[in-house]
C-alpha cells in the first residue's frame, strides 16, 4: 500500500516550469557574451528556525555535515546539504537528499529545543543562471552590488529581481546563480530573466 501511494505522488509531481522547456533551451546564448538559464527542480528545501547558541544547534549542523551560518548573506556548505542564512536564528537547507528522511533527521536532532523544522520543498523551485553575461542580466532588475568586490561565491541573500522577491545564490565564479522565487512567481521570474537576456545573443554595440 505504502509503495502504491508513493507511486501515485511521484506521477503527479510536475516541475513549475516544465512548460517552458522549449523557451529555456531555445533563449540560451552562446559565445563571449553567453548566458543559459535552466529549471532545477525538485530540490529538497527545509526551513529551520534554531537559535545558533543552543545546543540543539550543534546537532542540526552534525546532520547536515556543516555549521550554520552566523551572518547576512552566508552559507554553511556541506558534502551534501547546503545552509543558507536567511535572517537571524532562520534558516534555508537545500540538499538532493529525500525530504522526508533528511526533514525526520533534523526534527530528532531538534529534540525538544525550542525551534523549527518544516519541509518547503514545494514552496520554490530553482532557476539556475549561468555565463559570461549571467550578472548583467541581473542587474537589468536586482538592486544588489553584483559586483565581485561586494557578491561573491557562497553569498546568498533574499532580494528582488524586477518585480518577483527571490533568494539569490552565486554558486561559483563562472558567474553561476541560483535564483529561488516562489513556484507561483516561477513563470514571470523565467520570462522576465529571458527576455533580459535577448540582447546577448547580438554582438555588442561599439
């Protein structure tokens, strides 16, 4: 019965953007001026609410092979999970981990602390943006000091790119991001990114 059911709900998930498929493969860019765009679904979210002088946060931190972050735009990356700073004492754990055990793991870990351990998997999806020209196209709409001086690899913050609040995450110098918006606020963000990036597939104006 138990493995009916996990069937079912396997055949009925759905990637928010999975009817934009076509319109992210076809609204890459190549050459010196590249930049691509791609859905990364399904990525096991979690939110965490601990106060990192507890006790219970040291556990937390032996779950996911890493400490937790202490400042603004930090993040704790392990072997397999990653922890993102979100705010004092709120955190953002993404790993490809099954959700349910790894959520299981850390609810022990919490024990009886005063704290929180929820499964958000379903509340975001990932877009990854990627290339030479990946931080322009940003600052067509973010507001944020892209710039390596201030935005650097393993920063992640909570912004807003044109109209659509998301987390943005710089994941290596490339420069490669990952922007995390709502799945409701998915299809805007996505179009929004790929009409900023037409101007990159023309060669650039003297």
């Amino acid at each position: 019965m138990a493995e009916s059911t996990v069937t079912k709900r396997t055949e009925l998930e759905r990637r928010p953007l999975a009817h934009l498929e076509a319109a992210l493969v076809e609204g890459s860019v190549t050459g010196e001026r590249g930049v691509t765009l791609r859905e990364v679904a399904f990525l096991t979210m979690i939110s965490m609410r601990v106060d990192p002088a507890q006790p219970a946060a040291i556990r937390l931190a032996d779950v996911l092979g890493t400490s937790l972050p202490l400042t603004y735009g930090t993040v704790g990356a392990g072997p397999e999970h990653q922890v993102l700073w979100l705010g004092p004492n709120e955190f953002l754990v993404v790993s490809k981990d099954d959700a349910g055990e790894l959520t299981a793991r850390l609810v022990e870990a919490l024990g009886e602390s005063s704290g929180l351990v929820v499964d958000v998997s379903a509340n975001r999806t990932t877009l990854e943006l990627n290339g030479p020209s990946a931080r322009e196209v940003l600052e067509k709409g973010c507001m944020l000091d892209l710039h390596p001086r201030a935005f650097t690899p393993g920063t992640a913050v909570s912004t807003q790119i044109g109209p659509v609040p998301v987390i943005l995450w710089q994941t290596t110098e490339i420069p490669t991001y990952r922007i995390l918006p709502r799945a409701s606020f998915s299809d805007y963000a996505a179009r929004w990114l790929l009409d900023a990036m037409l101007e990159y597939a023309e060669p650039e104006v003297p």
